[in-house]
C-alpha cells in the first residue's frame, strides 16, 4: 500500500500511528480521524466550488456572448474570492416575524444536502468517503433534506413570495423525485447493486450511456428540475417571485444557497458521470491494457472524473442559459403525462431486455439495449407528434363569431 | 464504554428529546421539525444496527415525504398552527401518568426477560442484507404476500388521499 | 456491536411513551398524527433491533419495518388529506371540536 | 417417449373442437385449418407409434402400455391409461388415415371457397348460390352456412375415436365410445332444419342407447367381478378361469353373461340385427358424416369392441353361437335389404350392416384375425365408397343447380353415365365397389372375405359359410347394380348429364383411399397364395395379440372357390341384370318387402313406440301424475297451510312479537338511552379508555403468570 495507488488509506494508516504514538485511545484516534477525514472531503468540496463560481460566470458569458470576469487575476480566477469576501462583509439581516431558528437553520442544511453527496462519490478507484451498498437511494435522500431545508428556508423568512418559491419548488422537486428514482434502478439493474462504486466498476467494458440512453435523458431532465435551475427554475422566477424562497436572505446566507446550487448542479453532474459514463474508469476495457496501465494511477482517475463531471455539469448548464423558464402547470403535466410513464416503459424494458439477452454475445446484448432504447424514444416521439398535431387542429378551428367582428370593424 | 455506545447514547438522547419537543412545543411547525430530528435519529439508530437500507429509507420516506406532507399540512390550516393558545386538552396529566406507568411497565418487563442484556453478534460474512431485504420481499416463500399488500394499501391510500383533499367543486 | 439488546428496547419503550402521550394529550389533529408516527417509528427500532440480535439471516425484522413505513405512509396521507377536508368544512382541525360522530 | 405419443394421440382434435367452438368459429378458413392441421398431428403421432409397433419384434409379447391412478377406490385405485397392442395398431392405422382423409374431403364437400348461399338458413342444406358470370347468371353449390361448426363436431369425434382405440381399460373405451355417440347424433342431425335428420338423430341416439346401457351393466358386471377395468388384469388366464368356471343364471357362465352384455353394447354401435335401424336413417347427416360414423370409426369401434374382448368372449359357447347367429343372419339379411334400395347411400348404408355381419361372425367362428382384417379392408374401401358416393352426389347437386331440374340427386335411377362426367369419382368407386364385393386376388375385400370364408368352413361352421356365401353373393349383386346404376349407360337427367368431376380437396382423398383399398389386402395373403415365400405378415402380427397365435386354417380349395364363384358370379348377374335398366318399373326386385326393409321400422313402432306413447299419455300423464302425486302435494300443502295458521295464532303472534322482538327492542333502547352518555365522539377519549383498560388487563395477566 504506498501512497500512489492507495492514499486516503495511506494517510489514514499513517495519522493511526502517529495518534497512538501519542497514546490516544484507538477509539479516541479513529474518532478523529474520520473527523478529519470529514473535514477534508468538505474542504475539498469547498474549494472545487470556489473555482465552479468562476466556471459558471465564464460559461454563462459565454452562453451571453459576453467576456465574463476578467478583471481581478488571470481570466478573472481571483473573481470567486472577491466574490465571497463581498458576501461576507455584507449585512446579514433576519427580517422582522420570522423563525429565527429554522430561518439559520435552512441555509447550512441546504449547503449539508449537498455535501452529505460528497461522502459516496467515487474520485477514484480509491479515493472514496464511503462505499455504501445502498449509494442510490442515499442521493435521493439527500435530495429529500434539500427539500426540507428550501422549505424551511420559504417558511421562516415570513414572506409569500418566500413561500411560494418553497411551494413550486417543493411540489417540483417531488415529482421530480420520482423518474429520478424509477431511472436510478436502471443502473442497479445493469450493475447488480446499488453502491456507487460498484456501478463505476460495472461499466468498465461499457457505458450504461449506451445501454441505455433514454435513462441518461430522463435523468438528466429529472436532475436539472431537482436542481431547481433553468428550465424548472420556478422556485425563483425573478419576474413572478422575485428570488423565491431565498428572497429574503442577505450576505453569507444566500452564499450557502447559491454555493450549495453550484456544487449541488456539479455534483449530479459527477453523478451523471457516475451512472452513466463509467466515473473514473470506464474507458470500454482500455486500462486493463498494459500499455495504458498509468489509467489506474487514482489521481489520473480523479482527473479524468472531474473531467466527465464538467462534462456533465457543462451539459446543465448549458440547458440552463439556452432554455427559457416553463409554466408550472406544464412542468407538473410534463413530468405526470409524460416523464413518469416513459421512465416505466424504459425501467420495464431495460429489466426484461436485460434477463432475456444476456445470454447472447456481448455486442448483440449491447445492441439490443441501445436498440430497444431507441425504438422507445422514436415510438414517444411519434405519440407526442400525433398528439401535437391533434390540438393544433383542435385550436385551429375557425370562430365564424370573432370572424364577422373583425368584417363589422 | 466504547465509540459505539456514546454513539447510541448521544443519538438516543437526540432522538428522545426530539420527540419530547415533538409532543410539547406549541408552535406545530417546529413540532414537524423535531419530529424530522426525532425520525433521523431513528435512522442512524438503524445505520447502527447495519441495516442501511432501511436507514436511508427511513430518511427518503419520513423526512423526504411524511414530514414534508406534514409541514404542508400544517401550512395548509395555518390559522390553526399559528395561534400560540396552549395545545394540549385540559387533562393532559391523565395521559403523563399513563404514559409513565405504561413505561415502567415496559421496563420491568424487558428487563425481566432473560438474556436481553446480551450484545449482537456479528453479522455474518458475505451477507448482504440489502439483497436478502429484497429477497425476502418477493420471494413467495417469504414475504411476498404482505409486500403486495402493503403495496396495495398504498394505492388505496393514494387514491382516498387524492379523493378527500380535493375541494369538492360546487 | 457493543450495544445490550436492552438498551434498544428500552429506548423503543420511552419513545412510544412520549408518541402515546402526544397522541393522548395533544388538542390539534396534526399534532396527533405526528404522536402516532413516534410511535410508529418505537415499533420499528424493535423489530430491526430484534431482526439485528435475534438471526440476522433471516429478515422478517427488516421486511416488516419496511412494510410499517408502507402503512406510516399511507395512515399519514389519509389522515392529512382528511384533517385538510375537514379543515375546509369546519374550519378548525382541534380533535375535540370533530364530534359530528356523537350521540 | 412412444406411451407419450400414445397419451397425446387424441389430444390434438379435442383442443381443435374447443378451438373452433371458442374461438376461431367466425372464420370458416381457419376453423378447417385448425381441424385438419390436428387430424394431420393425430395421423403422424398415430404413424410414428404404427411403425415403432411394427419395428418391435414379437410385439404381442411386449406392448406399449402405461396406465396411471385415477380414482382411488378405497385401498387399491382404479387405473386408467393407454394400450398399443398388434390390434390397436392396425385399427389405429386405418382410424388416422380415414380420419384425415375425411376432413380433407369435407373441406370441398361443404363447398369451401363457393359463394354465399342466397337463401341458406343455419340447419339447412345449403341451397346454392345465384352468381352473375360475365352477362349470364347461373346457380352454383353455396358454402354449407354452419361450417365451423361441422369441423368442430368431427374433431370432437375423433378425438372420440382415438380416446376408444388407444385406451387400455373399458372406462376410458366406454367414455370415447359415448362421446362418439353424442357425435354422431349431433352430426346425423346436422341439418337439425329437416324433421327427417331430427328423426334419425333422435333414432340413431336411442337405439343405440339400449345397446349401451347393457354394455354398461357388463362393463359394471366386470368390475365387480374382478374389481378391475383394464383389459390386461381381465384377460390373464387365471381371471379368465374363474370368470368361465363361474355360473351366473340362466346356465350361462359370468363370462358368457359379461360378453353378452358387452355384446349387445357392440350389437347397438355396429348396427347389428335387431338394433340396424338406426343406421340407414342416419343416411340424413352429410356424406363425410356417414363415412365417418358408417365406415372409419364408429361402427368399426363396435366390432373393435368385440374383436377387442375377444378373449371373454370365446369363453362361453352359447355367447359365441349368439354371436355367429346374429353376424352371418345381419350380414345375409342387410344384404337382401340393399339389392332394392335405390338411394345410393342407402345401399351403401345396408352394405356397411351387413359387412360388419360378416366380422361379427367371422368372430362368432372363432376367426379372430380374418376377423381383425376384415374391419381394416372393409374400413378402408368403405370408407372410399362413401366419399365417392358423397362425391357423385356432389356432381348430381352441380347439375341438379344448373339445371335447375327438380331431381334426387341420390336416386341412382336420376344417374347413369356418370362415369365419362366424373372419371376420378368412377374409377376410385369401381376400385372401392371391387374391393367390396371381393373382385378376386387384386382388391383387398377378396382377402379378407376369403379369409373369413376359410375360416368358417375349417371350423365346421357349414350354416355360417354357406349364409356368408350368399350374403357375398348378394353383395358383389348390388354393388354392380349400383356401379351400373351410376356410371354406365346414357344419363337419364339433364342434372346427370350436367354432372361434374368435383374438387381436388374431394378427389384427392379418394385416391389416396382407393390405394389402401387394394394395397392393404396384400399384407394379408394366406400361405397357399404366396406359398409361403411371403409369412401371412397379417395374421403372425395380429394373431399376436392374443395370448398364442391361432394356427392358420389348412389351404381347402372349396372356399376359395366359393369366394371366387361367388364375387365373380355376383359381379357378372348384376352386369346382366342391370345394364339396360332405366327406370325403377324395370327393376325386377323393387319388391315391398325388401323396399321396405321387412317393415322393421313399423313393427318397432307398434311394438315399442307406440305402446311407449300410449302408457306415457294415458297411465302416467292422467292417472299417475294427475291423480296420484298431484293429490299428494295437495293434501300436504293443506296440512302445512293449517300448520302455519295454527303456529301463527297461538305462537307467533303472542309469544315472539310481543315478549321477545317487542321486548328486546324496548330493553335495548333503554339500555342505549342510558349508555349514549359514553360516546362522547372524541377520539382521545376514547384512546385514553381503551388504552386504560388494556393496560388494567395486561397487568392483571402479568400478575397472574407470576402467581403461577
């Protein structure tokens, strides 16, 4: 075990010794070495998160034909950091009637929501918090405290924008919640487990993207509506609501929200990467090559996980500043009418094409996945067409009313 | 007193006195809250028994959707939750004492039954609850019958759910 | 590991006391629910401490907790979505004022 | 895996019956599709066990047999299951082919792929069809309207068939053997729109009940006896000593008295004298419909029968001398009958009685295997027969259409010179009409016929052999009558004139029919034909069967000369007696007596029907049922209507209604006034009571354990 190919491990084993070298209790020394080890991971968020502010504002520039930041530092890097020092010295109000607690409780559980994330993303073949065999449903449930801190947060500051933002958003992230959930069992089907790590591994020979793409787009939608960002960002639709369930916070704690939505937006992004692109491996068998043996070195794994996580995080953003904003309505039918029921047909087949055509060799199996997702996303089309087409003629029917107005105008 | 056991003592206690607060708080917003305290407890309590699955379903299912139902709910009749009057009946101390003697009841009778003070062994190797969770609950010799059932009851639920909290249009 | 058996069941017991008495002294109907969930979740730590000290292979524990959240579920959904329908007729949701039922 | 096959054998047909009736009965293309397809898997099953059996060597020794449990009769249980032995696989043989070949046959006798009838009604014939081909219109035959309905039945019927001949036990035969009745009073009444077919349906079915319930009381008679069914346990030897060792009443043995009973049962089904009436009626049903009942399958199953208790039979001497009586008197008296007919099924249908007479003797003289081989010849050539008349018929009703001329088209007197219209239909029928009257050394009948004659004679039988004679004799007669009748000479109709050859699906059967007619009769040569080059393959393989094989009978040159004189004899009188007639009033042997079938029909109706009528309307409807019980039910209903008052008035009234209904109702109400006050309709209130008073109990229990 050296500190290349092993080195949370490494450190661990290391910082033990050293801490009974000082007599501490073992228990006392693990204690604090997972406390350690905790503070690290968020540290390590944290400042990953710092530079997705830059990220963000240069992309979006970009997305706007504008330069972005570029002032303060090479391309503006040193942005994010008079970024958070202006936060912070600003004013931190607590407006009058509201619930003081949980009004400062929110902001730290909506950055927590997000951070908990970090404890079982794989950066690497072993760099790792935790490698839980219940990984899926551990996002879904950190997704359910991010519920509660935004309605937390919409409630206590005592304002109706606040709560209505905490409202949509709620309502949204719900039934968001639930093709998120119906798509995470298709990896779990494809892998045979719900631990994080053991998805990344199943995919070294191919990406579940391939197996299954439908699952990657509904993911994808699902995410970005769980994320509360653009096109689904009604919690804070600035021409109806203001800010939404942030309206009210100042300073620092509207840092907590905004960090949290940048990491949080990055995060499933990693996720993406995770679920369907093979995380840090994942290169359809090339780094059992000896030749490209060097793929296996994990900080190589945390560069190339990275990578795919912006790749992922990237794809958000751009829906993000090139969609414009839905009606709620249309939100909730889009995810009832159309999100869920495509989600089960994809879940349904992806099962029993699944049992049925493993027994072939590898490429049919592979094409018969990709197929059959393909054939599902033409059918849907199709119906949504048909559908289209069926209300246009409805709404296209002349008003022989309306008509002999206009003649008498 | 090992890790462990200061772990439990510190979440029981988080859980027990998230649970009071539940039951005595009067504003019932916050009551919602502890009980989401109260709740997480359990399930690290559960993470402590290593059954992670239903830890994290504990989490996704009561705060994820039962507390939320509630904090609606009590949004919903706001009037209701906000009137700061006292919330519990007039003979509240009839309930204290039944609770209390009910307790001790409990207690000595747990205590009187034999070999309750032993600890867990530990789980044996290769066995992966979360797969023997899901066996269990589809495979027709085991559980499969109250599984459908209770899947049923959901439905039932939804359905009366949606039904009663519609307002009747007149 | 370390853990006696009892300490879990005792926990349990206290648990479902303070659920009973919310449920028994608590004026509003929500409140209630929320005393009924304690104690639901009390039954619950049993049966997964039991599942846990007992046999560990064989989960009746687990897969009866799991149905317990199923009825929690449902038994919140019904009762909110009654206590809300009442709510809208009577428009109070304190337990005592609901005796349409009596005599 | 071949007692598998054996096991499904009559599987495919019953699931193509509930096919069509549940399913498939709208479309008429499917229906036959799915009947013929599971007639064709029954034929090949029926194939592949045939050749196993054939390939199997000493195979009477060791048979294909496997049996489960069925019913569980107290400690022991009544097996049921399926048998192949030598004879099975014979009669299974012929059963697949005609089977098959009937179906194909009636997809173009109900006129499949013709027009809609313009005015068919469901349970009539169909009537033909007005179709306007280019300017002129003319009538075409109309496709029969109830056409599913018809594969239907005939699956059913084979599955009937099959069930009989593989199943090793009497239950399982008796079940098939009642299906087949039900059949073929379905199938004779097809056109229930007739009373005619009605008639003979109802006919067909009585009749042939009073021989089945006898059979039953024998099937009952065995199982009592030996407490089993199933014909291995009833034929081992030492079962059949104490069954002949036993006397039952009238001085006959349990086994003379069992294969009476049985008999009978064999008596009714194949039509023997006295119970033949039915089949002649049963001339009403469509043509493939008499093929299958009068030549494949059901009467066949009849003589299956007593060839297949043979053993039981030929225990007692009287049994058997009943049994040659009744044989060679059917067959002498069947054949008298159809010299006069002029309704060319009818002839065919007298033809087919007295046939089966000629089995039934041969049984009765111990000819066991001439016997066996008699009902596979005569099934196939019959058979033919049947379909070819069905198919001149066919070629009459075309021109009887076109025409438009008002003819029988079953009259042979409306035919003649058929032969140049209908070249396929007249050979195959010449083939089958040889076979039949026993055109020496070629067709297969002289085999057979020949067989039974040697077998008669060396046993002594000398009664028996000179009526069979002259039933041969009579036989090759009318079958030249009816071929000359037919195909010679001009047509005397315009409808014979416009006859015409029928379709392939009709004619192909034929064929195939026609060469198992003459090829089938080879297996069976006697020694002294071939010389002993060839074994008499039929006779070793079938002769197998039984315990040891009957030794073949020493070459007799009087038989064989008999046989010869009498087909070619008869053959040549019916040339010279009918070649010139044209008209029924030429017809020197349309005597009454014989036209009308010696009056059996009337004297039945005297002595049976009527009678039966006059009891059922003046004893039992008047007197019975008008005086006796309805008086019963009266005076009871009196008693109980008094009764009722009585309890009423001094009962009812006083004490229910005022003491315990009226008063229950008021204590409960008081009592309820009193306890309302408990509910006070809050739910914690009642929680806290409950919850009280469960933790009183739980402590009293506790308490009380520890005091234990």
């Amino acid at each position: 075990m050296t500190f290349w190919n092993n080195p949370i491990n490494f450190i661990g084993y290391w910082l033990n010794g050293v801490l009974t070298g000082w007599h501490l209790p073992a228990v006392l020394a693990t204690l604090l070495i997972y406390v350690i080890g905790i503070i690290v991971m968020i540290l390590f968020a944290m400042t990953l998160d710092i530079g997705l502010v830059w990220v963000e504002r240069k992309v979006v520039a970009r997305f706007q034909d504008r330069l972005g930041p570029n002032r303060i530092g090479p391309f503006g890097l040193i942005q994010p950091v008079a970024d958070i020092i202006k936060m912070v010295i600003k004013e931190d109000i607590t407006p009058d009637g509201a619930d003081k607690i949980v009004y400062n409780i929110a902001p730290v559980l909506a950055a927590t929501s997000v951070i908990v994330l970090w404890a079982i993303l794989p950066l690497a073949s072993t760099i790792y918090g935790v490698d839980l065999n219940v990984g899926l449903l551990f996002i879904v449930a950190a997704g359910a405290l991010g519920t509660l801190a935004i309605i937390m947060a919409g409630w206590s500051s005592n304002n109706k924008y606040a709560l209505l933002g905490a409202f949509r958003m709620v309502s949204n992230m719900i039934s968001y919640e639930i093709p998120m959930v119906i798509i995470l069992l298709i990896p779990t089907i494809l892998a045979d487990t719900m631990s994080v790590r053991g998805i990344t591994q199943a995919q070294s020979g191919m990406w579940f993207a391939i197996l299954s793409p439908l699952a990657l787009l509904i993911f994808l939608i699902s995410a970005i509506a769980e994320l509360g960002r653009s096109p689904f960002d009604l919690n804070e639709a600035e021409s109806e609501i203001v800010a939404g369930f942030h309206i009210e916070y100042t300073g620092m704690k509207f840092g907590w929200f905004y960090a949290g939505e940048l990491l949080h937006a990055f995060t499933f992004g990693g996720f993406i990467a995770i679920l369907f692109f093979g995380g840090y491996g994942g290169f359809f068998g090339l780094e059992k090559l000896a030749a490209f043996a060097w793929l296996n070195i994990p900080f190589v794994q945390a560069l190339v996980f990275i990578a795919k996580a912006m790749f992922g995080y990237w794809v958000i953003m751009w829906v993000k500043y090139s969609v414009p904003r839905i009606r709620i309505d249309h939100m909730l039918a889009f995810n009832w009418k159309f999100l869920v029921p495509l989600s089960l047909v994809v879940l349904v087949n992806t099962a029993l094409l699944n049992k049925i055509l493993i027994v072939l060799p590898n490429w049919l199996y592979v094409l018969g996945m990709f197929g059959s997702n393909i054939v599902i996303g033409y059918v849907t089309v199709e119906i949504l067409r048909a559908y289209g087409r069926k209300q246009r003629k409805a709404e296209q029917i002349p008003d022989p009313q309306a008509h002999t107005q206009e003649q008498a105008v | 007193m090992t890790a462990e056991q200061i772990i439990f003592l510190l979440t029981g206690a988080l859980v027990l006195g998230a649970a009071l607060m539940v039951v005595t708080v009067r504003n019932l917003l916050h009551a919602a809250l502890w009980l989401v305290v109260s709740l997480f407890g359990v399930a690290v309590l559960y993470a402590i028994l290593q059954a992670n699955f239903l830890a994290v379903v504990q989490v996704v299912v009561y705060i994820g959707a039962i507390a939320i139902l509630f904090i609606f709910a009590v949004m919903l009749t706001r009037r209701e939750a906000m009137e700061k009057g006292r919330q519990t009946r007039n003979n509240w101390w009839i309930p204290v004492l039944l609770g209390l003697f009910i307790l001790t009841g409990l207690v000595v009778l747990i205590l009187s039954v034999p070999g309750v003070e032993r600890t867990a062994t530990a789980l044996p190797s290769g066995l992966d609850t979360v797969q023997a969770l899901g066996m269990a609950l589809v495979s027709p010799d085991a559980y499969v019958l109250p599984f459908e059932v209770a899947s049923v009851l959901m439905l039932a639920a939804l359905v009366g759910a949606v039904y009663v909290a519609t307002a009747d249009k007149k | 590991m370390s853990i006696p058996l009892s300490w879990y069941l005792v926990l349990a017991a206290a648990l479902f006391c303070v659920g009973l008495y919310g449920v028994l002294s608590r004026k509003n109907a929500i409140a209630i629910l929320l005393g009924v969930e304690l104690m639901l979740n009390a039954v619950n730590i049993n049966l997964v401490a039991f599942w846990r000290y007992q046999n560990p292979t064989q989960m009746a524990g687990q897969a009866f907790a799991v149905i317990v959240f199923a009825v929690a579920a449902a038994e919140v959904a019904v009762g909110l979505a009654l206590i809300i329908s009442v709510y809208r007729r009577r428009k109070t949701i304190v337990a005592d004022e609901i005796d349409l039922m009596k005599w | 895996m071949t007692n598998w096959i054996i096991w499904l054998l009559p599987l495919p047909p019953l699931l193509a019956f509930f096919a069509i009736i549940l399913f498939t009965n709208k479309n008429k293309a499917l229906s036959h599709g799915i009947a013929v397809a599971a007639a064709g898997l029954s034929w090949l099953g029926s194939m592949v066990v045939f050749i196993k059996a054939v390939g199997t060597e000493e195979f009477g020794k060791h048979v294909f047999e496997s049996a489960i449990n069925w019913l569980p009769t107290g400690a022991t249980w009544l097996q049921i299951g399926v048998r192949v032995d030598p004879l099975t696989a014979v009669v299974l043989f012929f059963v697949a082919w005609t089977v098959l070949a009937i179906f194909v046959y009636s997809i173009g006798y109900n006129n499949f792929g013709q027009p809609k009838g313009d005015h068919d009604l469901a349970g009539l014939q169909p009537h033909g069809a007005t179709v306007n081909e280019n300017g002129h219109t003319h009538i075409v035959p109309s496709i029969e309207p109830m056409y599913a309905r018809f594969f239907a039945f005939i699956s059913l019927f084979a599955f009937g068939m099959f069930t009989l001949v593989v199943s090793n036990n009497l239950l399982t035969l008796f079940v098939g053997w009642e299906i087949m009745g039900l059949c073929s009073y379905l199938l004779i009444g097809f056109w229930y729109g007739k009373k005619s077919a009605r008639d003979a349906a109802i006919k067909a079915f009585m009749t042939t009940r009073i021989g089945d319930v006898f059979m039953l009381l024998g099937i009952a008679f065995v199982y009592s006896f030996t407490g089993s069914l199933s014909f291995k346990d009833i034929f081992q030897p030492q079962m059949l000593q104490a069954l002949a060792s036993t006397p039952a009443f009238l001085g006959l043995s349990a086994a003379g008295i069992i294969g009476l009973l049985l008999f009978i049962g064999t008596v009714g089904k194949s039509a023997q004298w006295p119970l033949h009436v039915w089949l002649p009626d049963a001339m009403e049903g469509p043509t493939p419909v008499s093929a299958m009942i009068h030549a494949a399958t059901m009467v066949s199953a009849g003589v299956y029968m007593a060839i297949r208790i043979y053993p039981l039979l030929s225990l007692d001497a009287h049994t058997m001398t009943v049994v040659a009586f009744i044989g060679s008197f059917t067959a002498l008296f069947a054949a008298t009958i159809a010299v006069a007919q002029n309704d060319i099924k009818k002839v065919l249908a007298y033809s087919t009685i007295s046939q089966l007479g000629f089995m039934i003797a041969a049984l009765g003289v111990h000819a066991y295997v001439a016997a066996a081989f008699h009902l596979v010849t005569h099934a196939f050539f019959k058979a033919l027969l049947f379909l070819d008349s069905g198919s001149v018929i066919h070629g009459m009703e075309h021109g009887v259409l076109h025409t438009g001329e008002h003819v029988d088209a079953q009259d042979m007197f409306n035919m003649g010179g058929l032969r140049k219209k209908m070249p396929i239909t007249f050979w195959t029928f010449l083939i089958g009409g040889m076979a039949l009257s026993g055109f020496p050394v070629l067709t297969a009948g002289f085999w057979s016929k020949d067989a039974i004659f040697a077998e008669a004679f060396g046993s002594g039988h000398l009664l028996v052999f000179i009526v069979l004679a002259l039933a041969a004799f009579l036989t090759a007669f009318y079958t030249m009558r009816q071929i000359t009748l037919t195909f010679f000479g001009e047509g005397r109709t315009k409808a014979a004139e416009h006859a015409s050859e029928t379709t392939w699906t009709m004619t192909l059967p034929l064929v195939v029919l026609a060469v198992f007619a003459v090829g089938v009769g080879w297996v069976g040569m006697p020694a002294w034909f071939t010389g002993g080059l060839v074994p008499d393959w039929f006779h070793e393989f079938v002769g197998g069967t039984l315990s040891q094989v009957p030794e073949a009978v020493a070459f007799n040159w009087i038989p064989v000369a008999t046989s010869l004189v009498v087909a070619l004899g008869g053959l040549l009188c019916g040339w010279l007696a009918y070649r010139k007639v044209t008209a029924p009033a030429e017809d020197r042997l349309q005597i009454p007596l014989l036209k009308n079938k010696y009056y059996f029909d009337e004297i039945y109706a005297f002595l049976f029907v009527r009678p039966a009528i006059w009891i059922a309307e003046k004893f039992t409807s008047l007197y019975m049922d008008q005086v006796v019980i309805d008086g019963i039910l009266h005076s009871l209903a009196r008693f109980s209507l008094f009764l009722g008052h009585a309890f009423r008035n001094y009962f009812d009234k006083p004490v229910i209604n005022e003491f315990i209904a009226d008063g229950t109702g008021k204590a409960i109400k008081a009592s309820g006034s009193g306890l309302r006050k408990i509910q006070a309709g809050r739910i914690q209130y009642y929680m806290v009571v409950s919850i009280v008073i469960l933790v009183v109990f739980a402590f009293i229990y506790y308490f009380l354990k520890l005091g234990m």
